[in-house]
C-alpha cells in the first residue's frame, strides 16, 4: 500500500513484523477511517529460512527430516506430502497397512492442531479459561502421539515407502480409551464454543469471506470449507488409504443449515472436523490389514534405489490448515534436483484482505488467527541486497533477464 | 446455564497439581550444589516424569560391535556424525543430534540404540557428555 492513499480522514497504521499480538512476524498496513479498516495490505518474507536451498546437499531421507522441520505444528504433514512426492518419482508404493498407519497419524496431528487453534482463538478474543480447557484436551492428544511415535512434536514416523512404527495389538486399548475420552470432551467443547455468549459476539459476522472471494483467491483447508466451497484433498485425491474410508467434505451448513463464511463458521467448521478425525482413526483400525509397514526395509537398498531416480513428482497431502503441495525433481544424482514446497497458509494468506475490510481495529487478532496461519511454513524467497530487501515486479524482472542475456553476449 | 463451571471450579480445588515439581519441590539457590547433595544423599531427587515407551533420547553406541561402515553419517540429517577413518569408528556430536533414530534403523550391525536419557542440557556443545564415541 502506498503511502499517497491517506487523506484527511483516514490514518495510517503499521502492525508488525514484530508484534505482541502476532504470534509470527508479519507486516499489515492498515488503512483506518476512525475504527474502521479501508485498505490493508499484508507483507511477508520475515522468517526465510533457506529450507528448500539446503536441500540440495541432502539424500531424500535425509530431507525427510528437514521436512519435518518447515513447521512445528505440521511435522507430520511436510515429511508425508514430500514422501508422496518422491514415491511418485520413484514409482514406490507403501503397503496397504502403511497406508492406513499413515491415516492414523494424519489425523491424530489434525486434532491436536485444531485443539491448538481452537486455544489461541479463544485466547485471541481473550477467554482465557477456554484455552486452558482446550490446550488440556490438546495435552491428552499429544500423550498419545507421544505414545505412537517416540516424541510429542517432531514424531520422525514417516519413511519412503511405509511408515517406521508398527501400531501393535496392544497399542490398540489405549488409542481407543484416548479416542472415547476426545468423544466424551467434544460435547463440553462443543458447547462452550458454539453457545456461549462471548464466542458468538465476537465471532458471528465478523472476518466474513464470501463463497466466491474464497474461490476467486484459491483459500485451502477449513478456511475454504467454512465459506462452503467442497475443496478437500483426501476427498477428491485418494491417496492413503482415505479411498477406502468412510469421508465426505464438511462445512458448516452440516451442522448450522447455512454458511455464512464468518469467524464462528470456521470455529465450527474446525470442532466437525476434529469429530471426523476421531471417526476416521476409529475406521482405521476396524479396518487395518495385517502385512509390511515398509516397502523396502533396507534403507541403504533403498538409498541407492533412489539415487537412480530421474523424472518430477508431485506430493499433495491435506494438512490441518489444508492443501500442501510439494514438488520434486531428480536428475540421478543424491541430492534432487530441485524441491519446492508451499504450504497452506500461502494461500490462506489473501483472503485476509476481503476479511479484514471492514472490521475494527480490535477484530484484526481474531480475523487473522482464524484462518490459523503459520508464517515460518510460508516463507521461501527473499531477495536481500545491500542489507536492504527488494520485492521484483515483473518488469523488473524482465529487466535483470535482458540484461543478463546481453552479460553473456558479451 | 449460568453456572456450569463451578463444578469444575470445585473438583480442581481438591486436585491435585498437575505439574512434576522435578527437580525439588522448591528451586534451589544453587544448582551445581544441590546435584552434589543428590550425589552425597544429603538432598533428595524428584523424579521426572517418565518417558514412553519407544522414546527417542541419548544415543548410545556399542563400539565393538560397529564395522566402520559409515552408513549411519549418509543418513544423518543433520551431519552429526563424524567418521574417524584411522580406527574405522564413529564419533557422535549429541549437540548437532536431532533425534530421529535414522542411524539406528540403518546400522547393519545394530550397535546404535537410543536410551530413554534426556537431560543433555550443557552450556558447552562439546562437553564430554555430549560426544558419544
């Protein structure tokens, strides 16, 4: 936004990159008349971390775990969807049980990030005894994901080609007291989220993001759901095991009868689909095969096996803010040859500015946490010169490339 | 209902905390101290809480099984693993470690297990109890 566009009536007001409200660094410009907010502008590219460059000096497995890292809360989703990516150059398909193990942990991570949010939400509109009653749910889920996989947060579960920990017999008993004690709380959850007083006043008709402004600007995840578009990766892709699964898309008007795109609808979009994980993990181990968690259980077979790899993949995995998309390309050597990631609050990022029109200056903490963005996730060019950081239009860049080309005529 | 968090409000009176005071009840003044007072049994240790079954701490590593293969530093994400080429073994820097067990799941031999040990907090990254060798 540039600065020419305040008048006498309007002001102008900078939020970010560091913040208290913010819980990541990013730069809003607002553009205010009086309480109200005209013009926002949002900028990122705060929290570059080179993840993608230092990919090129690593094999595939050992990108799986600088996967992990992209984001903290997503340390299932980024390993899974660059595994997916890779099995499709390399042509690998993980056992059918795998598959199904692969859906437990997709979900189980669904839950505790929606539990996650569903705190910060609460504390954002500044209910505080919520989020302490949510993060307690949430501390449950993170026992268990604990108990599945070795660690609370960076869970290293994901392999080429399967998956690394078995779920045994014995395992079973305590999911399924874990899953009925999720069951038992949904209903309180539920409640206080969608009765209560303070929710409502602050969530109903506030951040509304029309059907078509969610199309236009290509939202993922229960962002897009909430405003009613039918838009979910393990529905229309059938990759996992969700082919076999009982799984349809939900918005809001399942539960309400309408959509209305606001906040509350994406509050409740989050809490049906916390309800669908649960179900989804249940289904799961009704229906769990026996046989091989692994492909091919010698990782250095599997190593060379991958070196010899030449051609593209494409990865795409719904993560609990949505669609995360990685793609691959392998040119025989260890390393690939090019990675690219974009995660989902890449996308979730422009419907801000339909949200935020409108609103009140004190409405910006909720509107932007409820589209539950993740900024370190997001990051992956920045142009930095002289200390100074550039952005390039597309003339510019048009520039640098005539200019090049006459560099080497020379 | 007007109400309906008293009785939570009430059941979390007579609750215990939920909260491991680890490592005493009260922090003590000094530390080094009080670890040398756990040594000599003048203090006593709260325990932490225990860790899961299948966790993911110190890397322990049997020497004389290892054969020097070097499979574990190709597989190492982090390049914590160096290779000490004259006496075909390896050296592990626990610091740079991130925990993923990979160079367990690959050992030929399986000389590397992880321990449930997780107190490896150390104000220098090559401190002897953070090389494993």
């Amino acid at each position: 936004m540039k600065q020419k566009t305040t008048s006498k009536t309007t002001y102008h007001i900078p939020v970010g990159p560091i913040h208290p409200a913010l819980k990541e660094p990013v730069f809003f410009e607002f553009e205010l008349d009086g309480e109200k907010i005209v013009d926002v502008d949002v900028k990122l590219g705060h929290v570059h971390r080179a993840v993608e460059w230092a990919s090129r000096k690593r094999n595939p497995i050992q990108i799986l775990y600088l996967a992990e890292r992209i984001c903290g809360i997503c340390s299932y989703c980024h390993p899974a969807a660059f595994g997916l990516a890779i099995e499709d150059a390399a042509g690998i398909e993980a056992p059918e049980r795998a598959e199904y193990l692969r859906v437990i942990q997709g979900e189980l991570e669904r839950i505790c990030s929606h539990l996650l949010w569903a705190g910060v939400a609460a504390h954002e509109i500044g209910f505080d005894t919520v989020l302490y009653l949510t993060w307690q749910v949430r501390e449950k889920a993170l026992d268990l994901t604990e108990y599945l996989t070795g660690n609370r947060v960076t869970k290293g579960i994901f392999m080429i080609g399967g998956i690394r920990r078995d779920i045994t017999k014995d395992m079973i008993p305590r999911i399924q007291k874990d899953l009925k004690y999720f069951k038992d709380i949904f209903g309180k959850l539920k409640k206080v989220f969608l009765d209560d007083k303070t929710v409502k006043l602050r969530s109903q008709g506030a951040g509304i993001l029309t059907y078509d402004n969610a199309l236009k600007l290509c939202a993922v995840g229960p962002t897009t759901r909430a405003s009613g578009v039918k838009k979910d990766v393990r529905v229309d892709t059938s990759y996992f095991a969700y082919g076999d699964l009982d799984i349809d898309y939900i918005t809001p008007d399942v539960l309400t009868g309408e959509v209305n795109g606001d906040v509350y609808d994406r509050i409740i979009q989050r809490l049906l689909e916390v309800k669908q994980s649960i179900d989804l993990i249940e289904q799961c181990i009704d229906k769990m095969p026996s046989g091989d968690i692994v492909a091919e259980p010698k990782l250095a077979k599997l190593l060379s096996q991958l070196k010899k790899v030449e051609g593209e993949g494409i990865g795409v995995h719904e993560a609990p803010r949505g669609e995360v998309y990685h793609y691959i390309k392998m040119d025989g050597n260890e390393a690939p040859f090019t990675w690219k990631v974009r995660a989902p609050t890449y996308n979730n990022i422009l419907p801000w500015i339909p949200m935020l029109l409108g609103e009140q200056i004190a409405d910006i903490p909720i509107v932007a946490a409820s589209t539950d963005p993740c900024m370190s996730c997001t990051n992956r060019v920045g142009i930095v010169k002289d200390g100074n950081k550039y952005e390039l239009s597309k003339e510019e860049l048009h520039k640098l490339s005539v200019e090049k080309t006459r560099r080497l005529m020379k | 209902m007007k109400f309906s968090m008293l009785p939570s409000v009430f059941a979390q009176m007579f609750k215990k905390p939920w909260t491991n005071k680890f490592p005493a009840k009260y922090a003590p003044a000094n530390t080094t101290k009080f670890l040398a007072d756990v040594g000599t049994g003048k203090a006593k240790l709260i325990p932490p809480v225990e860790t899961p079954p299948g966790f993911r701490g110190k890397i322990k590593y049997d020497k004389e099984k290892c054969i020097g293969c070097n499979l574990c530093i190709k597989v190492c994400p982090c390049g914590a693993i160096e290779a000490k080429e004259k006496e075909k073994k390896i050296k592990i820097y626990l610091a740079r470690c991130c925990f993923c067990s990979q160079c367990n799941d690959i050992c030929p031999k399986d000389c590397l297990t992880m321990s449930d040990e997780f107190l490896l907090a150390d104000a220098d990254p090559y401190s002897k109890d953070l090389i494993v060798e």
